[in-house]
C-alpha cells in the first residue's frame, strides 16, 4: 500500500480561519488594553498582540501544544525579558516561550475547559505595507488538536510631523 501526505504552509493571503478541538482569539490592543485595528499603526506606536487559546471541553487535557506569532517585518517585537520588566504585560502561564528576531513561539498544556491568554508587546518601527502571517496553534504531537486565525496585510505609517515654517 502507499500513502502520500502533503503538509505545507498556505500562499500569502490564502490561509482560512480553522478550529479543531481549540479555539483561538487574537485581537490587538493599545498599551492600555484598548483594542486598535492592526491593519494601519503609526510609527513609532507601541502595541500588544492577544492571543488566546480556549479548550473546547470536547477532551482531556492537551500536552505540548505550540502557538505560533510570526510578525511582520515593519513590527519589532519588545522583549521584555532583556529589560526585566515583563511584569509590563502579564500573560498566562507557558513552560517555554522562545522569542526571535520576528516571532515568538509558546509552549504550554492546556486543561479541560481552561483559557489561557499570551500578550507580546510590540513596536509599529518601519514604514511601508507588510504581510502579517497567520496565528497557528496546535499539539506538537496528535494532528488532531489545532487552530488558526488568518493573516492580513498591514501598514506602518509615517507619524504625522507639526512642521512650524
């Protein structure tokens, strides 16, 4: 017998929102937890992107689940572990976050019935039009358990200067 999977990433703009078993929310928020559409920042504007991932109740609990926030080039992500200041955005508890130039993967269980909410606070730095990526988050190891929020294109404005002649 032969079997063929195919597995890969969705073309730019061609991902879909999906949910199995997990539900996912993201939502964008100025620095004092007042949401703020993404899709047009001022640069310079500091922001928070909320993710939260939400077991259904359908099953037992998750292990290893891995949520993934990969951030457009024109958005620096602020790591605030490097500051010692992370008490700044307060997040739910993970066993392991790993935090990179442009993205930031979260490793954490997830029980029955329990929501669990990850802040990163991050920087509108560069000027231009910038493809944001999906939020995916799945189990590291039952194909099962998954979902994901697609992505959108954004931009990074000039912030407006008072110019006095």
């Amino acid at each position: 017998f032969a079997r063929v999977i195919t597995e890969g990433t969705p073309a730019r703009g061609q991902e879909q929102d999906e949910q199995n078993n997990l539900l996912l929310s993201v939502r964008y928020t100025n620095t004092d937890g007042a949401d703020i559409d993404p899709t047009t920042l001022e640069q310079g504007a500091e922001f928070v992107a909320e993710v939260t991932v939400q077991h259904t109740g359908s099953r037992s609990s998750f292990e290893n689940l891995a949520l993934a926030q990969v951030f457009p080039a024109g958005w620096e992500i602020n790591n605030l572990r490097l500051q010692e200041v992370e008490e700044a955005v307060k997040s739910s508890a993970f066993t392991y976050q790993d935090i990179r130039d442009d993205r930031v993967y979260t490793y954490f269980d997830l029980y029955r019935n329990e929501k669990r909410t990850f802040r990163i606070l991050l920087t509108a730095s560069y000027a231009g039009t910038f493809y944001l990526p999906a939020v995916s988050c799945e189990a590291m190891y039952d194909n099962s358990i998954y979902a994901r929020k697609k992505g959108m294109e954004v931009k990074v404005v000039k912030a407006a200067t008072n110019d006095v002649n």
